[in-house]
C-alpha cells in the first residue's frame, strides 16, 4: 500500500520512517525542501504537491502546524481538492480547533473524500520508537480501513466515535501534558537546589507515586540541560495551549492549573526558549529560584 504524508516535521518525519520500515510505500509532500530531502534519504517518494500526494496515494495523512497549513493542503491551488479522488481517505493527526477540521471535512466530503479526526498523543522523541496513542474519530468504516497504518507508526490506536471526539480527548491529555511538564520543572528545581543530584531526582520519583509518562519523558531532560534536538518546541505547544484553553472556555469550564502553568511558557518565550523543547522550562523556574548549575 502507498500512503501519503503531508507534514514532514518532527512527528510526520518519524511516522514515515515507521511506515517505510513496516512495509508501506511512502510518498510526502512539505513546503520545506530539505525535509523533502530527508523524506527522500529515509526511503520514501518526495512529491511537488499534497495534491500530487493525493493522486499517488489512496490513504493520506496530515501532521501540520497550524490551521492555515490545513486549509492550503485541503483547499489551496495545489492541494487535496485540486485532484479530487473520490473514495479517498484522510487521516488529520494534527492538534487543531475542530472547526477548522469540521470545515475541511465537509469541503472533502463534497468531493467524495473521508477526513478523519486522529490526533496523536505522544511526543516527538515517542515518534522515534513508535510509542504513540491515536484518538480516532469519524466513520467507523474509515478507522477500520486506516487501522492498519496506524499500527505501522503507533502503539495503540483508539477509536472514540464521532468526528471531533478524537480531538476533544487530545485537549483533554494535552491540559494534563502542560500541567506535568511544569510541575516536573517544578519538583526538579525544587530538588536539586536543596542539594540532590538531579539524576538520582529522576531515578527516585520514577520509582514512586510522584512519577508520570510526562515525568519519565522530561525528568531526564531536564536534569541533564537537554533541551535541543527539541521532540516539541515550545513555540508550537503555545499553539496547543491556546487552542485548549479556547476550548474549555468555551465550555465555561474552570482550569485552574492550566492556567497557572501558562505563564511559565510565556516566560519561556521571552527567554528566547521558544525553539526549544519543553522540557526547558525548568530553566525559567531554575532562574526563577536564583538556582545556578555548573
């Protein structure tokens, strides 16, 4: 089978890699050419367009970053409309709002085109080794079909029902992710300046109750000052927290917690860490603690 990737960041790289090497053929498309390159390298086909994927390929996915990237893959001169092949399937693994994915799905839909709403959970780094957690939603006929290919790039794929779901469980994880990020930054500092070493930190809490996926990913990280090649930049997960925070209070629900990590990204940001991974906000709270590591 030939399936298609639009997107070949951080995460779209890694989900060809594991495509390419579970047996599927692999044809790409990204505005940026050395990731054409590398898409080349790795074993797969680079193509000029997402239309141009859209002919190739009968399962395409799109891992973009931002709603704007969406709409010109969709909708733009040259993209998946541009080759309208009906009975086509499309897998949007984004962090979106779910109205711009509604809205591309009805304008596919028009065109004998079935989106479905797939974010992932999992990181960049998780990619890598294949430890990610679709959260499927749509038509069931369309999941079964794609279930095959998810399993090529992740650990489990979950089915949730009607469009839209997919991405309302993904806001769900990603408000808990930004609260376990800061609070593990928090209990590093927290540590290390009352004088334990930061690997023995990450080694303890990661036996005990205190630990968390986010913990065994960041800890490590941060004890170590590794904040680059970044798995997810701070300046893309500010997108993710907007759209979350949009979300919930849209819903009219509280999210205290939330809230209160959001400035510690923000201050990130203006620390010049937004290319960074996020593990980095320990520096900021580091700096924040008049902690000085050698």
């Amino acid at each position: 089978m030939k399936v298609g990737v639009i997107g070949i960041g951080i995460m779209g790289t890694s989900i060809a890699r594991n495509l390419i090497a579970g047996g599927s053929s692999v044809a790409g498309y990204d505005i940026d050419e050395s990731r054409l390159a590398a898409l080349r390298q790795a074993g797969g086909e680079p193509l000029p367009s997402a239309a141009a994927v859209a002919r190739a390929c009968e399962i395409v996915l799109t891992s973009l970053p931002s709603a704007a990237a969406l709409d010109d893959a969709v909708a733009g001169p040259r993209g998946l409309l541009s080759a309208a092949r009906k009975g086509q399937l499309v897998a949007e693994l984004s962090t979106l709002p779910i109205e711009v994915k509604e809205r591309n799905r009805l304008a596919l839909e028009a065109a004998g085109i079935t989106l479905l709403d797939c974010p992932l959970s999992g990181t960049g780094a998780q990619a890598v080794t294949r430890d990610l957690a679709v959260f499927a939603s749509g038509e069931r006929a369309a999941f079964d079909r794609a279930a095959p290919v998810f399993a090529q790039f992740a650990r489990v794929s979950h089915y949730l029902g009607a469009f839209g779901n997919g991405s309302r469980m993904k806001f769900v994880a990603n408000l808990l992710v930004a609260i376990h990020n800061v609070a593990t930054a928090e209990a590093m500092v927290l540590g290390i300046k009352a004088g334990l070493d930061p690997e023995m930190i990450t080694k303890v809490i990661a036996s005990g109750a205190g630990n968390s996926r986010v913990f065994e990913l960041r800890a490590p990280l941060m004890a170590a000052r590794r904040y680059e090649p970044p798995s997810m930049k701070i300046d893309v997960w500010q997108k993710d927290m907007a759209i979350i925070g949009s979300f919930a209070a849209g819903l009219g629900v509280a999210t205290p917690l939330f809230a209160a990590s959001a400035p510690v990204y923000n201050a990130a940001v203006g620390l010049d860490l937004g290319g960074k991974d996020t593990a980095a906000v320990c520096a900021v709270l580091e700096r924040m603690a008049g902690l000085v590591r050698d």
